[in-house]
C-alpha cells in the first residue's frame, strides 16, 4: 500500500468518520484539533439516507438511534406565545417522524464516531496546521504547536471555515457563497418546562426556535438573523460574536428575550454564517477536502452532517481500492459524490424559499403552513459501495 500515514485536521463528524474508515483498512491516521479536546454544543444534526448505511457499516446505528433527540412535536407561535401551528408528524430541524432517519445532538454524533477508532489514532489538540508544502514525497506540515512532520496525505475536515483549504486551495473569498442568514445555538437549562418539543418563531429578518435536548433536561435556544451581505467578525471572539446575536434579535419577540439572556453563561456557544462552499475540484495533489470544508450545503440543506459521513466513507474506501494510491482515489471519490451534493446543495437553495414563505419573513408575520416539516427533506439517492 502507498501512502500511508494521513493528517486529518479536524475532529467534529467528517474527521472522526474518516479515521474509523482509514484505521480499519489499516492506514496510520493522526487527527489535528484547533479544540483542547472534542467540541461540545451545536443544535440537532441529522443522518439520513446513505449516511445511515454508513453508520450501520461502522455497527453505530442502534447507539445513534437510542440517542437520537426524540421529538414529540413542534409548534410555530407569534410574538406573544400564541399558537400558530402545531404537528406531531415531524419537526423543522429533524423533518418526518415517519422515516428511518435519526436527528442527534452534534457533540453526541462526535463522542460516537470518535469512540470508533479510539486507541488506534493519534490525536493532537489545541493545535492547528500552520503551513504545508507538498512534493511527490508527500506533505510537509508545521504546526502552531507541535514539531513540524512530514505525511502521505492530508485530509481537510476542518469545516465551512477550513484552515487546511486555505493553505492548499486559496482564501475562503473564492470558495465561499453567503446565503443572506447567521445562526448562534447555545444550551440553556428548559426553564419553559417543554417535554419533547420545538417551538418556532419568526419575526422580520431574525428568528429562530428553543427545542429541549437530552431528554428535557435541557434546551438550545436557536437563534438566526439575516443579512444580505456577510458581517465581519472574529472567529475567535465568542464574546463578540454574542454581543452581535444579542444586538440583532433585540426585536424578537416571544420568549427570545429571556432565552438570550442565558446566553451569556451559555456551556457552549456555535455561531457561523449560513454559507456553501464550492470547488470544481476537491483535491490539489496530496490533500483533500472532506465535509463542510470541501461542499458545505449550510445548515439549510439539512444534509451537511449526512454529507460528511458519507464523504468520509467513500473518501476512504476509494483510497483503499486503489492501494492508497491518491492519484487514482481522489478523482474517484468526487466522481461518486458529485451528483448527490450537488442536489444537496440546490435543496439549501429550496429550503430556504420555502422556510421564508412558510414563516412568513417577507411580511414580517409568521405565517402557518402545513408544508413546515417538510423543509429539510433530504436528497438520498446515492448507491453506496462496499470496498
Ligand atoms: C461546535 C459546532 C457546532 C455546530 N452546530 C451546528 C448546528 O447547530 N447546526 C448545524 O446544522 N450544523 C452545526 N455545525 C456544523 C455541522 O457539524 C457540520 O455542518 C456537519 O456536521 C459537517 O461536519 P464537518 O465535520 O465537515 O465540519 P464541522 O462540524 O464544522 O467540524 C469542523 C471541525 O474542525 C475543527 N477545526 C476548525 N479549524 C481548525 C483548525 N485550524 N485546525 C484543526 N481543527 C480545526 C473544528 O473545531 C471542528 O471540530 C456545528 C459544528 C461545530 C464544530
């Protein structure tokens, strides 16, 4: 087999996924994380379709499942609280009861994956790639912290943000198309008392839901604002990035007010632009893209995390049918994703027409629609290989 030492950088869902794939087929993986240690927070995700097949291949299903978010129902209500609409068949963010997806908190799907090939990977993190320069040797990497090493391959699932793109494909600005939305999810204690339950609201050009978590012991407060052009903030600054969530939704009304206020002490704490990312190609001789970092749909399409498991299983089954060789592979896994998140990128586009029709953010009222769950409905058809 060629090349086999590979540097994941980053370790949410696509890096995790990719380990546990590389390691069973016998590469020696090391997984670079900005984080100190895997990140908590983040709203429900969903794997649906072939990323079901995926975690079934891992023997990960039934522990998904049992931890899946378990939603009774959800209602959509008007600045005072008032019930608009309500269903007990599905939710906005995890769609249809009746299929066989699963909806999941984002740090439980991380522990899952990552606790699949614990002990056979090297971690470094709190640390990052600094630079790299690749030859027909492999990949020369520097890090902010530790010593500089030389791998294989370098995989890229470090998000819609990925530092590794940069550094091998060229700024964000090239890659990047805004969507017009930011979203901020934290977790605060259900002080409204919801069992099993998301509610929805929307006010003119800002929004969002509060939906419990683990059981009802907790809730995320889910909070959005649009904008037409994107802001200019620090990735790094978390106090920052609150101060303009809180600024942005000071005219929401129903229980915003008071969720927000949790905010402030919140355990965790994601913020980021509803953004895609597009590349003709997702490789540039050495290094890959994976997840997010190569195709992000944004969470509007629904698909981001189904689309990183499932990038991460062919990613590298097709490094291990052509022997490691990544000439051959790498060509192969975007030929066979091509097709599935191009329609999962469009489906973002869909979703997000329908979402401002259903609520009702062109008037500035919430609007009642039986459609609402509908939204997010996933693109699936992909037949996934055995390798
Ligand atoms: C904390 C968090 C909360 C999220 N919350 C939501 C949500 O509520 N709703 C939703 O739809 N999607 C959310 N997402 C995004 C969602 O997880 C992805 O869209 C999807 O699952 C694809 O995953 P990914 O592994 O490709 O990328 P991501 O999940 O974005 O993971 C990227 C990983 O790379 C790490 N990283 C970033 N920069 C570097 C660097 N320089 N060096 C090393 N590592 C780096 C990040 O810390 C992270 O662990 C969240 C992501 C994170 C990290």
């Amino acid at each position: 087999m060629q090349n086999h030492t590979v540097l994941i950088s980053g370790a949410s869902i696509g890096g995790p996924a990719l380990a546990y794939w590389l390691t069973e087929y016998g590469f020696d993986v090391t997984v670079v994380e900005r984080a100190p240690g895997l990140r908590p927070g983040g709203q429900a995700v969903d794997v649906r379709g072939p990323a079901l097949v995926v975690a079934e291949r891992m023997g990960v299903l039934d522990e998904l499942r049992e931890l899946a978010t378990d939603m009774r129902g959800m209602s959509v209500v008007d600045a005072a609280g008032v019930e608009l609409y309500r269903s007990t068949e599905g939710t906005i963010s995890g769609g249809d009861f009746a299929t066989a997806d699963v909806e999941i908190l984002r740090d439980d799907l991380c522990q899952v994956l990552s606790r699949g090939a614990a002990g056979r990977v090297a971690h470094l993190f709190d640390d990052s790639i600094a630079a790299l320069t690749q030859d027909e040797h492999g990949v020369q990497v520097t890090f902010e912290k530790a010593a500089a090493r030389t791998f294989d391959l370098v995989v890229g699932a470090d998000g819609l943000h990925s530092n590794t793109r940069r550094l091998a494909f060229g700024p964000e600005a090239d890659y990047i198309t805004h969507l017009g939305t930011y979203l901020s999810v934290f977790t605060a204690p259900n002080y409204l008392d919801l069992d099993r339950w998301q509610v929805w609201h929307q006010a003119a050009g800002a929004g969002g839901a509060i939906m419990t978590a683990r059981g009802n012991a907790e809730i995320r407060v889910f909070a959005g604002f649009e904008t037409p052009e994107p802001v200019a903030y620090d990735f790094r600054d978390i106090e920052a990035q609150k101060k303009l969530v809180h600024d942005r939704m000071a005219d929401v009304g129903w229980e915003f007010p008071r969720a927000l206020r949790y905010m402030w002490d919140a355990p965790d704490f994601h913020f980021d632009s509803m953004s895609q990312i597009h590349l003709d190609q997702w490789w540039r001789g050495r290094v890959a893209l994976v997840g997010d970092a190569g195709y992000c749909g944004s969470p509007m399409s629904g698909q981001g995390t189904s689309m990183a498991l499932v990038g991460a299983y062919v990613l590298a089954g097709e490094l291990k049918a052509a022997q490691g060789d990544h000439r051959i592979a790498f060509p192969a896994y975007q030929d066979a994703l091509r097709d599935y998140v191009a329609e999962n990128q469009r489906l973002a586009l869909t979703n997000q027409a329908r979402m401002a029709a259903e609520t009702g953010t062109a008037e500035g009222e919430p609007g009642v629609g039986a459609d609402l769950q509908d939204v997010g409905q996933a693109v699936n058809g992909l037949e996934l290989k055995e390798y």
